[in-house]
C-alpha cells in the first residue's frame, strides 16, 4: 500500500504554539491558503481511498483535496491528534509556569504517562496503527491518503521505520506537508519512506508572518 500522509493547514493554535488535541478548532486564514495550494498539488493524482480525521480542521483539508478527486472523503476518528486533556489551549511555557513536576514526569515517560484528561504516547500509538492495519487491509496494493495530525504522522513514521518514539521531535510535520510511505510485502522492511515533509507547494507562504514556528506536537 502506498500511503500519503497529510498534515491539516494552520490554525491560531498551531502559529501561537499552543497544545490542540481533540479540540475543535478551524483552519486559519493562512491554513485556507494552505490548503488550496495542497489540492492544487495533489489534483494530479489519483487515490483509492481518501480519509480524514474527523476533527474540524482535518476534514476542512480534505474537502479542499476532495475538491480535485473523484471519490469522496471518509472521517475515520483514529486519526485524530493525540489527546492532551487539561493541556488544550494553552502554551508549554503557560503549562510549566502552573506545573513543571507534571511536565517533566510527560517529558521522562510520555509512552505511560498522560496530562490529566488527556492520552498516553503508547495509546495514542495503538489506536494509529489500528487505523493502518484497517486501511491496509482494505487497500492492501492501493494508494490511501490520510489527512491527519502533526503528532500521528510523527508517531507513525518512526513507528514503521522501526525508530524509537523519541526521534519523533527530529521530523519536522509541517502544516499542509505531505509525507508518503510504500508499505511492501512479506519477507520485505515494514516501510520505506518516499518523502517527508514536502512543503513546495507552500513555497509562497513560507515567510508569513504568522506561520508556524515551533511544532508543539
């Protein structure tokens, strides 16, 4: 299976640094100019399956990209971002002012440990690769698209390279990039990674003022 990872456009949350999670915030002006030139570069392609976080600004990037295909987009809600419970909303720096202890005991062991309401690395991992093996075994030789969160596609690709977690922070996952893996066979590597983070669709907008500039997730 070949599988295109997308990331969602920009949100206020994301160009403010501020943890999303589950919350359901729309795109940004930017991210709407984001998304239009994502579907422009993708409207060359064909896919068997698209699908989408069911979050708001998720499946507002998917139905720009839908746009240019002609099949239309299927929410599925394991691709949603990770869960950050009591953490939605505010900034690193606001969390560690109110509770450093916490974040450092996240920082130590984010694979069992979670902010309060929110979810555990390893979880967030279990329900990412139950949505994999689903469409892969829908589309074993097909070509899927996901529109997804910046914290799945890290968690994703160093999970199928066989990485460990922790090299996530090393992949930059911009907002409207594309990432894309070609899943092989029996007796073949888990996953080969064709492209990370394609953003040359987004060259125009590289220098906004308000473009994202430290990746929480």
């Amino acid at each position: 299976m070949r599988l295109l990872l997308v990331r969602h456009g920009a949100t206020v949350n994301n160009t403010e640094a501020r943890f999303t999670g589950h919350s359901d915030v729309p795109l940004s002006q930017l991210g709407e100019r984001q998304v239009e030139r994502l579907a422009a570069a993708l409207a060359g392609e064909r896919f068997d399956a698209l699908v989408t976080s069911d979050l708001r600004r998720a499946r507002a990037t998917a139905t720009a990209i839908a746009r240019g295909q002609v099949l239309p987009f299927v929410e599925d809600a394991d691709l949603r971002e990770i869960t950050m419970g009591i953490w939605e909303g505010a900034t690193l720096a606001e969390i560690e002012a109110r509770d450093a202890a916490l974040v450092a005991r996240w920082r130590a062991a984010p694979m069992d440990f979670a902010p309060p309401g929110g979810e555990t690395l390893a979880a967030f991992r279990t329900r990412l690769v139950r949505a994999l093996e689903r469409w892969r075994a829908r589309q074993p030789t097909g070509s899927v698209l996901w529109v997804t969160h910046g914290g799945g596609i890290g968690v994703l690709v160093c999970h199928l390279l066989g990485m460990d977690q922790q090299c996530r922070w090393q992949l930059r996952r911009d907002n409207a990039s594309i990432t894309e893996l070609e899943m092989a066979g029996d007796g073949l590597p888990r996953a080969v990674l064709v492209r990370l983070n394609e953003t040359t669709h987004l060259r125009d907008l590289a220098h906004e003022d308000r473009a994202e500039r430290y990746q929480v997730l």
